[in-house]
C-alpha cells in the first residue's frame, strides 16, 4: 500500500510543476519523501532482494515522465487556444544563483497573462508583437505556446502511469522470500581425510 501511495503521489506531483506560483517548488520535497517511502516499502516488502533500488527508481521515473507530459496533457484537455495575443512588456528576471531570464506580459482580448516564459530565449518577443497561447479553461496551469502541445508528450503520462501500476503488480505479484531452515551440518566420516 505504501508502495502504490508514494508511486501515486509522485504521479501527482508531476503536475503540479506546471502550476503557477510556488507550486512547483513542492515538487521537490514530495519526491523526495516518495524515493524514500518507496524504499522503506519495498525494504518491508523484500528485505533480502537485491533490487531495493527499484521501488526509488520507479517513483523517479513516474514523476519525471509526468514532469515532462503533464503541462501539455492538461493544455490539450482543458486549454483553448487563442491567436492574436498582444505582447505588452518585457520582464527581465535576474538572481546571483542564476542567469538572466526573460518573460513576457501578454495581453489575450480582456485577460492579462502576467510573465509568459517562451519555449526558448530566442524567441523573446517585443511590445506590440502577436503570439498565440493556450490558455487553460480551468485557471490551473501556466500558458504554453501551441508549439508546445505534442502528441509525444501527451503519451508519456499514460505511460508513466503504466509503468507504477506495472511496477507494484510485478512487486505483489513476485513470491516472497521467506527465510529457510539452516542447513544440517553434514558429518563426514573419520576414514573421508
């Protein structure tokens, strides 16, 4: 059971990446405290198997498959796309930890998408240039540009959650190791030497 919850909230915590604010900065600890769950349950499950790594490693490869997938999952679910959307401003974003970024302000008919992030630095836009955006119906994920909705992408959060479901019925599935009797030791005549 434990297992299936760090699997699962690491399957959740990939979307939440795509969320605006400080959302994404909970990713972080989630996943980590799901690696250590996902051990510490596969410890109980299998104390002697030799693939103790593997609960941590699927919950890493879930999250990281819905890290990348999720945002334009959503979008294709819940987003509408408008064309023709107004850039209003440049924001640059600097940090000592960091390199210089750049958003931009985007005006779509009466909503304002504060800090749009294009897909690359090059194609930073200036004021009073159009772009197109999908914007989500639900007010839950940042905009993307349509460019960024792929079909690949899409894909990977089914598989992801394929690989958990695969990954703890393989684990319940597998026998147990239950410790044997101790050999008896074996009384070799004086006349063996």
């Amino acid at each position: 059971m434990l297992l299936a919850l760090s699997l699962l909230a690491g399957f959740v915590s990939g979307f939440l990446t795509a969320m605006p604010g400080l959302a994404p900065l909970i990713v972080v600890p989630i996943g980590i405290v799901c690696v250590f769950l996902a051990g510490f349950a596969m410890l109980k499950l299998r104390p002697k198997s030799t693939g103790l790594l593997a609960a941590p490693l699927a919950v890493l490869v879930v999250t990281g498959l819905t890290v990348v997938g999720g945002h334009s999952l959503w979008l294709t679910a819940f987003g509408d796309q408008i064309s023709g959307c107004e850039v209003i401003s440049v924001n640059r974003h600097t940090s000592s930890r960091s390199p210089t970024s750049f958003s931009n302000d985007v005006n779509c008919g009466s909503q304002k998408v504060p800090s749009h992030f294009p897909p690359s630095q090059d194609e930073l836009r200036k004021p009073g240039d159009r772009v197109d955006l999908v914007i989500d119906r639900t007010g839950v994920v940042r905009v993307l540009e349509p460019s960024e909705l792929t079909w690949w992408r899409n894909v990977l959060v089914p598989v992801g959650a394929a690989v958990g479901v695969a990954f703890v019925l393989v684990v319940l599935k597998r026998r147990r190791w239950k410790p044997g009797k101790p050999a008896a030791p074996r009384n070799l005549d004086k006349d063996f030497l």
